[in-house]
C-alpha cells in the first residue's frame, strides 16, 4: 500500500514511500485547533499519531477568527512547546471591563483582583490573550513538521470506523489525487485509540452512537474584524445589551475582534446592513472608546448553541473540544474548554503508556471524562446563566445584575472568583501548565 510520511497531498503522493502496513497507536480525527494541539502535545511521547483533516491545511488554517485566550490555555500551550512562536504575534490584556449597556458603572478586572483574602499574587502574565486563528494553527503545524512518527492525511475523509476489543480499524479516502485510482486512495488505520475532535456536529461521535444534552439559542453572532481609530490599550471589554452580549477582543495594531451576540433575525440583519449604518450601530455600542472604526473583514453569523455529549469516552473513542461540548460566546470560553481537553487527555494517555497500559482501554479513558466533563459543566453553566441574566428587559432581572455588576466591583471575594473563572484558574491543572506562580 502506499503512504507518505508526514503527509498525504496530491503532490507529494508521486515520491511515495511504501509502508508495509498502517499501524498507528492513536488516530485523531479533525485538524482543527483542538486535534492539531493534540498531535503537537504528543510530539516525543514515543507514540504514533495520525491526523486525518478534511480539508487542506491551509484552508483549515485560514478560517478568519480570533479567540479570547485564558492564561490557563497559554500555560498549556507554553508546555505544549508551541507557545513561544504564537505569543510575539498575539496580544495580552491586563485589563478587562465588563458593562451592562449603557449603565455607567463599569467592572474593571486587573490582575491584583485575582488575590483571595488580601493575599497578594505574583501574576506576570495579564489577565489573558487575544489570538487569531491562523496564527495559532500555523505555528501548530510549523511544530509538527519535524514529528517523525507522525502523518497528516489531509485533505481526506473517514469513510468508516470498525471499533474491535482489541484495535479499532479507520477506513479513509485521500482527496484531490485525480491520478489515482479509488483504490490506491482509499486506506486503512489500524490503531488503539480515536480521538474526535471533529467540531460541533462530529460524524465520529454520531457514527458511535453518542447521544448529546443541549439547546440552540434564540440567538446568533455576528463576528467580525475591525481597525479602531483609538488605541484599544490591550483591554477586553463585553457590553452587555438586552438583545445579547458583545465582546471586543484587542489584536496587534489597534484592530479588534467584535463578537455581537442578537437575536437570530437581528443578526442577519446586522450582516446585511448597509456598511456605514453598520459602523453608526458599531460606534454607538462600543461608546465612542474606539473612535471612528473600519471593517477589515466580512461580518460573519453563527448560530450558538449549548452541547455536552452524554460520554466523552467509550472503548477506543475520546471526544475533546466541539465535538464534546458547545458553549454560548460570552466571555470566549469554547476553545479554552477544548485546550484545556488537550492538556488532560494528553496527560492521561502518555501516563498510561508510560505503564505499559493500553490507551484505548476504557479504564484509561475514563481518567480523562471524570477529569474533564465536570469542569465543563461548570463552564457551560456559567456562559449559559451570563447570557440569560444580560439579555433581558424584565425590572427584576435588571436590578439583580445591576445588583451583581455592582457587588462583583466592590466585593474583592466575588470578584476574584468571576476572574478566576475568566483566566481558566480554576480546577485541576494539567501537568502541561507545569504550576508557574498561581495555586
Ligand atoms: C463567533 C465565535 C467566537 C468565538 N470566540 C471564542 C473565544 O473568544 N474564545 C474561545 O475559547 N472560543 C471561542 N469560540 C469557540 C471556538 O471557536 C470553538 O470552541 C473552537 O474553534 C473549536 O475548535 P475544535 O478544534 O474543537 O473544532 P473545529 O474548529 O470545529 O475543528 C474541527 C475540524 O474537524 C474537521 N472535520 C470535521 N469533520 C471531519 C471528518 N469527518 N473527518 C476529518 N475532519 C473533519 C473540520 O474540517 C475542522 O477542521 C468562538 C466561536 C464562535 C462561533
């Protein structure tokens, strides 16, 4: 059969190295950000790890968004090793506000707010990250280039998963390879473990059977790049407004990325809206702190959901990042979740290799469900209980976050634990964190 080292592509497939067979240990499935991070993290771990992408690299790469980091993410990623090729290109916040639209009390969060009882931290870091999406998935890739036990097939599609006691079996069809024939394209992986880390509407959680909880919001967001006339001064802000809440995220170069969360219709009325009635409403919600602002990319509209899946595990099947869970926008968690998935699964299964033990034994796995899918309930409870206190108009409500806003400005206890939630300091840590300065 034929297989190329490191990855499958219509050019490189001509200098073809024959491989006897297609044994890996471990098949993740998805080249997002959450697969990717994975390979990286297993990168030396002796183990051999197959990414299977339906698109092109760069086509995956080049998806126009940017994330709101949390300092946990950054420590893992920092162990991960890749960290130090993103973080020039990205930027880090040391000040967060929080508004309830045009009320004028704001919340702002510094660093020092993350000291409980007085005591005070040692937090070099700021309070959390702003980067894109090309960055962070380029700098991945660039860092498996030199992962010899490792092979990308991208672009290339699963066709079936055949799970067995003791291997389980990933039919796969390469793409874009015209001067092949279907069978020379069509291969088979065997290996111990699949890792899905498909996105929200994962094939490989559906084809095994896994149920998910859930519900699609009344809403959608609208996201989008912008250049600001006034500095950003490296703060994070969400305003939150009846319709549903909006964060501006500060990029390199006094650009931003806005996440305006509104009613479905309202949302695609907001893309649609002639430009320049767009950037009124624009400067209008973000209170003339940005200036005059300009669009640097396509409004682009999501729909929002909350998803947990009933299992991230079964026999030789791990679910991590979307394919696992979904949460609502507000306050940037969605990835931190899957990362924070990379840091753990990782953990456990280079232990269990490190043993002897077999990584796709559901014993093993189980270590990583009882560790994660807790913490992101909490998680998907949090953003789910932000949005519905914001996003209404009934007296009552508005006085109980009126009440909440201003007791999370005054009450240093309340505020340091809304900030620990924000920077991801909460919970177990995975090794990867290697335990800088915080508790
Ligand atoms: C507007 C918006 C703003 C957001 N802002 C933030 C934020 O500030 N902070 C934050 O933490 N999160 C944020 N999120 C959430 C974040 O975008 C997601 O949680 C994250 O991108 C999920 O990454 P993933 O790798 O798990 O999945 P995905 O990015 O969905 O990647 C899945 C990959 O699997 C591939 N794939 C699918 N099916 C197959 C198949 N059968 N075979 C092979 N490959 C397959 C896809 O092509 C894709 O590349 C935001 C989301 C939205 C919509």
């Amino acid at each position: 059969m034929n297989m190329v080292k490191n990855q499958i592509s219509p050019n490189s497939l001509s200098e073809t190295t024959i491989m006897p067979k297609l044994d890996y240990d471990l098949v993740i499935v998805g080249g997002g950000i959450a697969g990717t991070a994975l390979a990286c993290a297993l990168k030396n771990s002796g183990l051999k790890v197959a990414l299977v992408e339906t698109k092109s690299k760069s086509v995956v790469a080049g998806k126009k968004l940017a994330y709101n980091l949390s300092l946990i993410s950054g420590r893992i990623l920092d162990g991960i090793g890749v960290w130090q090729e993103i973080l020039p290109k990205i930027t880090t916040y040391r000040q967060i506000s929080l508004s309830d639209g045009n009320y004028p009390r704001t919340v702002q969060f510094y660093p020092d707010d993350l000291a409980i009882s007085g005591k005070k931290q040692t937090l070099k870091e700021g309070l959390g990250y702003v980067g894109e999406h090309q960055v962070m998935l380029a700098a991945m890739q660039e860092f498996l280039a030199d992962f010899e036990q490792f092979t990308w097939f991208c672009p290339a599609q699963v066709l079936q998963v055949n799970y067995q006691s003791d291997f389980v079996e990933v039919e796969l069809r390469c793409k874009d390879t015209d001067s092949l024939s279907e069978e020379e394209r069509t291969f088979t992986i065997r290996s111990k473990l699949v890792v899905g880390a498909d996105g929200a509407r994962s094939p490989i959680r559906e084809t095994a059977g896994i149920g998910t909880h859930g519900w699609k919001y009344w809403q959608s967001c609208v996201a989008m790049t912008i250049k600001t006339e006034k500095s950003h001064n490296n703060i994070a802000f969400e305003r939150f407004w009846p319709s549903g809440p909006m964060g501006v995220l500060p990029l390199p170069g006094n650009r931003c990325q806005v996440v305006w969360t509104a009613p479905h219709a309202e949302a695609k009325g907001l893309q649609m809206l002639d430009q320049e009635e767009f950037l009124a409403k624009l400067e209008y919600r973000t209170a003339g702190l940005l200036g005059k602002v300009e669009l640097l990319s396509d409004r682009y509209v999501f729909p929002v959901q909350l998803m947990q899946s009933d299992r991230y595990v079964q026999h030789r099947l791990a679910l991590i990042g979307d394919a696992a869970h979904c949460c609502h926008p507000v306050g940037g968690q969605g990835l931190n979740m899957g990362i924070r998935d990379v840091g753990a699964i990782a953990e456990v299964i280079k232990t269990a290799h490190q043993q002897g033990k077999d990584i796709g034994d559901i014993k093993v796995l189980k270590h990583y469900e009882g560790w994660r899918r807790k913490e992101n309930l909490v998680i998907l409870g949090v953003t789910d209980f932000l949005d519905r206190i914001f996003s209404g108009t009934l007296l009552p409500i508005v006085a109980v976050r009126r009440l909440g806003l201003w007791g999370m400005g005054i009450i240093p206890m309340f505020k340091s634990l809304s900030l620990r939630v924000m920077t991801g300091l909460f919970g177990r840590y995975p090794k990867l964190t290697q335990m800088l300065s915080v508790k």
